[in-house]
C-alpha cells in the first residue's frame, strides 16, 4: 500500500503577523519544486489569514495548532472549528504534547477537538506520544495505546479516514534527540497493529502516521523511508523555508 508522504510544518507560538507571510512566500518557492510530498503549515492563530492568502492556489494546506470543541459560546479566548475552517484552514493539530502538558489536555479534551474538527471537515492531526520516564520504564507502547483509545473513542471507519496520526516522543521534541529509525519504527508499526484490531484493513492501510522530534534535513531520509513512517511533523527546521524544504525533498 504506497501512502503518499506528508511533510508538516508546525510553528508553534513563532512567526505573528508580518513574519509569517515572508515564510510562507520562501516556502512557496523552496517547496514549488520538489512537491513530492503533501505538505502543510501550521502558524499560530493571529497569522493564518496571511499565510492563507501567501498559499493559495498552491496545493500547500495550512493547519491550526489547536481548537474549542463548542461551535462557539462563551470561552474566552478560544475558537471554534468552524471559525477555523472558515479562516482557510484544511487541517487541525490536536494533542500535541506541549498542550497536554502545560494546558491541561487530556485525552478526553482531545477526542471532543477530533470530533469537532471532523464535524467541519478540518482533518485532524492527532498527536501521541510518551515521555522518557514512560520509556524507560518499558511502558511506551501502552502508554501510546491508551492515548489513541482515548482520542479516538467514538470514531468510525469512514472519519478515521480523514485523521492523520502523529507519533512525537516527548523526550525527542525541541531536544535534538531524534528517536532512532528503529525506534520510530517500532512504535509506528504498534499504532498500525493496535488499528488494525479495531478498524478494517483498508482504511488502516491507508492512514498516515508522521513521526515527530527532532527532524531536519539531516536525519528527514532514514526516517521516512521505514515502511510505517508516512512524513513528519517539522518543528524548529520548519521555521526556515530551506530547511524545510530540504526535508520535503526527502520525502521523494
Ligand atoms: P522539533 O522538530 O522542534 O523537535 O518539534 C517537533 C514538534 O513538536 C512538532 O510538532
């Protein structure tokens, strides 16, 4: 089953208004060329109508970094998936672990933002993944298991179809330490199995798993070309259209 390659950057709380557009015209011209892979940008909230309107007509889809799960009410300081779709946006990061971690997500909050985002039409991208006491304690693969239990309750054969899930050990995010291609290997081929013992075969060969952490141009390569590895979730070398799309490249 050939799965093409998805190359996501995410932004994280970098590039506001005035900055993210120049990055996304660079990315435009760095990527234009060697779109082997999807490829999708996530900036922070404020900047999306600029780095929509620098990508359109381009192919290359831009995500939000996270949503409320209500269509809208009164939640200070959120927005809904509709207000997202309705900026441009095609896809949605959900779970990361910097917001489980420092914003209180649970696996809980996290499956009602999937709902949410599949209720629009926004493809999710699902995040997962453990921390290094979790590893080094042997309790990796349950600890992924239970997050995709949790995140997923409730989805369905045709809305998995739209989901994109994303591997990111916690101990490899920002920290230079990239999980060995065996290592992410392993625990890609885990998320398949543990799908396939709860969805058909089909649309779990389909899905697409991105690894996360740590990945540049320099490592992009070995990743991608484990047979469970379907792209990546970009941090910091996403932040400069060279690097980045260096890493797309890798893809190919
Ligand atoms: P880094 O690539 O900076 O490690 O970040 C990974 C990440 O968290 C992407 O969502």
């Amino acid at each position: 089953m050939s799965r093409r390659k998805l190359i996501a950057g995410n932004w994280k709380m970098h590039m506001g208004p005035g900055e993210a557009g120049p990055l996304a015209q660079a990315i435009k011209k760095a990527v234009m060329d060697v779109m082997v892979a999807d490829v999708t940008v996530a900036p922070p909230y404020l900047s999306i109508p600029e780095v929509v309107a620098a990508l359109r007509h381009t192919g290359i889809q831009v995500a939000a970094q996270n949503l409320h799960w209500e269509s809208s009410g009164a939640y200070t300081g959120e927005l809904s998936s509709e207000m997202i779709a309705a900026a441009g946006c095609t896809q949605v990061i959900i779970g990361h672990s910097e917001r489980r971690q420092y914003f209180g997500e649970t696996d809980q909050t996290v499956n009602k933002k999937v709902h949410a985002a599949l209720r629009v039409g926004l493809a999710p991208i699902l995040c997962v993944g453990e921390t290094l006491a979790q590893r080094e304690s042997g309790a990796e693969v349950a600890v992924v298991e239970s997050q995709l239990e949790g995140g997923l309750a409730g989805i369905h054969e045709d809305d998995l179809q739209r989901i994109v899930l994303a591997y990111e050990p916690v101990w490899a995010i920002g920290t230079g330490k990239t999980a060995s291609s065996d290592q992410a290997q392993a625990m890609h081929g885990a998320i398949r199995s543990w799908l396939r013992g709860r969805y058909a075969g089909g649309v779990v060969s389909s899905l697409r798993i991105l690894y996360g952490g740590s990945v540049g141009p320099a490592n992009a390569a070995l990743l991608l070309s484990q047979p469970d590895i379907d792209g990546a979730l970009v941090g910091g070398a996403a932040l400069k259209a060279d690097s980045f799309a260096r890493i797309v490249e890798a893809a190919g």
